[in-house]
C-alpha cells in the first residue's frame, strides 16, 4: 500500500480568534477524489485553500506527495518555509477557483503557457504545444486566442481548468468550480472534472452539485462548523448518514 | 411655451449670437492682428514651444517612473515603504507646484554644495534653472501619478493574484506580470489628462526663467509691448500642444481597450503586448 498522495493531520486555523478548523485529519489516496460537502461557512474552502497555502494555518500538518506544505519543524519549533520554496510546493497542486480568476490581459493560450514558461522554464513552443492538447482536452481548441472577456462563463472555468493542469500538478483541487455558473454551463465543466476523475487525477473537490459529487467521488467529506462530521462513500453518506447533523443537511438538499 | 425644437433653435441662435459677440469685442479691440503671424513661427517662439514639450515629455516620464515605484511602495504589505511613500505623496501633492519650483532653483542658497565628504560639487553648477524645473515637476508628477496607478492597482480583482500564486508565481513575478500591465492599462485615461495638464503646468516655469514657450514670449513682449499679441501666440502654441496630446491620449485609449486579438500563439510566435513596456 503507497502512502496517501494528501495526509492531513490535526490541522487547526484561526481568523483571528476565531477558530474556522478544528482538528482536521483527511487522507487523500492517489487517484482518489473526494468530494467536500457541508453548508456555507462550514470551512470547506478554507481547507481547500490551506492545501496549497493560499491560507496559513496555526497548526497541524499538510503532507502532500511526502512533502509537508508550508511548514518545517526544526529543533522542535514550526517555521513557515521560504516563499521560494512555497511557490515550488505550489507548482504541483493545481488549483481551480469559483470565479475563475483567469488573466484578463491574456488569451486563453497566454493563461495557460504563463506559469508552464515563467516557473517551470518549459520552452515557449513546447508549452503552446501542451497548451493545444489541454484546450481540446476541455473542448476549447478553437478559443486559443480568445480573450477571457469573449468566453462564456463555462468556457473561462474550462481553460482555468487547463491552466492549472498545464503545470502538470499531483493534485487538483477545485474549490466550487460550478457556483459561480448559470445552469447550462455547469454541465460542461463538470464533464470536464469528471473526465480528469476517469484519468486517475487525485481530486479535492468542494462543490453544492450533490448529484456530481455523488456520480464521481470515491468518498465524500461532510463538513460542519469547522469539523469534519462524517466520512465515507457517497451511497452511504448520502442515504443513510450516521450523525444527525449530515441526515439534517441532506434532508434540506436532496 | 416652446416646443423642444423651438428650445433648441433658441438655444443655436443664442450661441451663434454670444461667439459673434466675443469676435466683436475682440475685433475691435486694439489689438495688432497682423503682428501674430509673425511671431508664430520666430525662432525663439519655436525654440520655446520645443523646451516647453521637452520638459512635458521628460517630466511625465520620470513623473511616470516615481509614480508606479512609489505606488508599489504604498500598496506593499511593509510598513515602511508604506509610510515612506504616503509622506512623498503628502509632501510633493501637498506644496503648490510654483513654491517647490522656486525651492529646487534656489537651493543653492542653503546647500552650496551636494555630494559626500570629498567628492561634491557646486549646487550652482548642476542646478541650472532646466535641471531645477525638471525636478520639481518630475517629484510632483510623480506624488499625482503614484495616486493614480494606486489607484490602477487596487482595481486588479484579487482573484487573478490570488490564481497566479497558485500556479507557482512569486509574489514580485506576480505584480510584474499581471498585477502592473492590467494597473498600467487601467491607468491610461488619467494620465492622459495629466500629461495635458503637466504641458500648462510647465509655464509655471517662466519665473525661473527656463526657455520655455512663455518665457521665450515674455522676452520678446517685454521689449516690444506687443503683450497681448504674443500671450495670444503663447496661447496658440499650447492649445496646438494641448491637441496633440488629447490626440495622442485617444489613440492611447483605443489601443488599451481594443486588444489585438487573435495575435496571440497562431504563428506560435507573436506575443500579446504587455502593457508595462509600451507606457512607461
């Protein structure tokens, strides 16, 4: 059995005096995806986002493809790492946002060969050659050189899909990929997460599309006011949930 | 009552009336209509006009230069670059223009010499009257522009900064390549403006006898009292300059917001322009 590609261990993270993560153990294994669920301001995205930094966290640990994110202990003290080294450690977790946030001064193909050229130090050509696969990989070939303002909402989250991917990253996490969607785009980016789940990604996806998260994940989190509240595969998480709080939530939604 | 037409009838006729007016008065006014062709074109009116745009160009950039460095500085999450550049920009916003002119051409008289221990030089010598009205426009444009590409850069949705260190960028590969030529395009129309206000601004400079365009004016009225003739050559120089610019700023405008599309990666060689490289 290989080590989990993401371990995380007794994490804690605190805005301020306020506590938003107690105690959070999840193993990810490789090639896995699991789904975060729980209602809005549970800590969902704030986990997400704690996976590759974008939020600091007080204590606990992040290991992700043995490598521990963000933090070293020596002499029994935790430090914060460089940012060069936290910048390295980000190149292998791909991340997908709610809004998008693609580059608006960039084509699509200028998007996804930015990071690949600046930080991997990939050649320009091999890059746009890359960059071409990814787009018809996400059913985008034709929009290479389309501006984010041109692209339908659906579209900008494929190619920010395929901007992450270009950094060929160990992990994707996708943090609401569809909430920020009208009705008939969702569909098509989340053909496009379920086809990465069939190529073996290792996926963290927090997401409100129930039937999705059902459909693709492995296992599927529950979380609630900052604590994960149950784990375990959809069919069971879903249909006969074992704490109160998870019956309570699912009764609302399905 | 009028109907909306007759109102704008009324309203053309009125105009019409008030510009015949104006002609009018300034018709019979006693002045020499002939003198101003020709001084519109005498050599010192053009070698004015010339130091006149000379100092706009040069202090717009620096002005440009001072502006963005010090607008990363009052952005930054420091505290000391930010205090530093809030204390400029109080400082050189907050001193009228024709006062620090004076106090960078004067500064002689307290600081006769600058440099370090042996190596100095006459304040004199390098402080010529071009030198201190470069100065002085260039730190006060810098204070506006700082403000003003400030401005550009909080505008920058957080998300996209927030996507590029995701992908692995650093913070500084971050601001340089998407926070800055987004802040910079974003910063265009402003600065349109101030470049049209820095060319008037320039003639502040006549009292410290820089050869611009109204200095160049005064020299020659204060010898032949054609005052108000060569006020009026003065004044169509810089509306000829003030054009040029507004000109210069439209096409500007067009560029930033009209992106060349479909440059980009189709021969697999041309590259989007980053805004940066292009303004400043």
């Amino acid at each position: 059995m290989t080590a989990p590609m993401i371990q995380i261990h007794g994490l804690n993270k605190f805005f301020g005096t306020v506590q938003v993560l107690h105690d959070i153990d999840l193993d990810v294994a490789s090639g896995e995806v699991v789904s975060i669920l729980g209602p809005s301001g549970s800590g969902k995205s704030t986990l997400l986002r704690c996976i590759n930094l974008l939020e600091t966290f007080e204590s606990g640990s992040i290991v992700v493809d043995g490598k521990a994110i963000g933090y070293r202990q020596t002499e029994g003290k935790r430090r914060p790492l460089p940012e060069e080294e936290i910048d390295r450690q980000r190149m292998d977790i791909g991340m997908v946002f709610q809004r998008f946030n693609l580059f608006s001064h960039k084509t699509a193909m200028g998007n996804i060969i930015e990071a690949p050229v600046l930080v991997r130090g990939e050649r320009k050509d091999a890059a746009i050659a890359h960059g071409r696969e990814l787009l018809s990989k996400v059913g985008l070939a034709e929009r290479a050189n389309a501006y984010p303002e041109h692209l339908s909402g659906g579209q900008q989250q494929r190619v920010a899909i395929a901007r992450a991917l270009a950094m060929r990253p160990k992990v994707m996490l996708f943090d609401e990929p569809t909430s920020a969607l009208d009705p008939e785009s969702v569909g098509e980016v989340l053909s496009v997460i379920r086809q990465l789940a069939g190529e073996g990604m290792t996926m963290l996806v927090v997401t409100h599309e129930m039937g999705f998260a059902r459909e693709v994940s492995d296992r599927i989190v529950f979380m609630d006011a900052g604590r994960i509240v149950e784990i375990g595969p959809p069919g069971q998480i879903m249909a006969s949930p074992r704490n109160a709080r998870t019956r309570n939530f699912f009764s609302k939604i399905l | 009552m009028l109907s909306t037409g007759q109102k704008s009838h009324l309203f053309v006729a009125l105009c019409v009336a008030g510009v015949a007016a104006v002609f009018y008065i300034f018709a019979t006014a006693s002045f020499s209509w002939n003198e101003i062709p020709k001084y519109l074109f005498a050599p010192q009116i053009i070698a004015g006009a010339r130091v006149t745009l000379v100092l706009t160009v040069l202090s717009m950039a620096i002005g440009i230069v001072i502006g963005v460095i010090f607008a990363m500085m009052r952005v930054s999450a420091l505290r000391v670059p930010q205090v530093v550049a809030a204390g400029y920009i109080w400082l050189f916003r907050g001193i009228p223009l024709l006062v620090q002119i004076i106090f960078w051409f004067n500064l002689a008289l307290f600081m006769p010499r600058i440099g370090f221990g042996a190596y100095s030089v006459s304040t004199n010598e390098v402080m010529g009257s071009f030198t201190a009205a470069l100065i002085a426009l260039s730190l006060n444009e810098g204070a506006y522009m700082a403000e003003i590409v400030r401005g550009g850069i909080l505008a920058i949705d957080r998300g996209q900064v927030e996507a590029a260190r995701a992908l692995g960028l650093s913070r500084g590969r971050t601001f340089r390549r998407i926070v800055l030529p987004q802040a910079l395009r974003m910063v265009i129309p402003a600065t349109g403006n101030q470049l049209i206000g820095m060319l008037k601004a320039t003639s502040l400079v006549s009292v410290i006898g820089v050869h611009d365009l109204l200095t160049q004016a005064q020299f020659i009225y204060t010898a032949n009292y054609l005052i108000m003739e060569l006020l009026i050559v003065a004044a169509i120089w810089y509306l000829a300059l003030t054009a040029l610019a507004s000109l210069l700023q439209h096409f500007l405008e067009k560029w930033a917001s009209h992106r060349p599309s479909d440059r980009h990666v189709v021969s697999g060689k041309a590259q989007v322009p980053s805004g940066s490289e292009q303004l400043v």
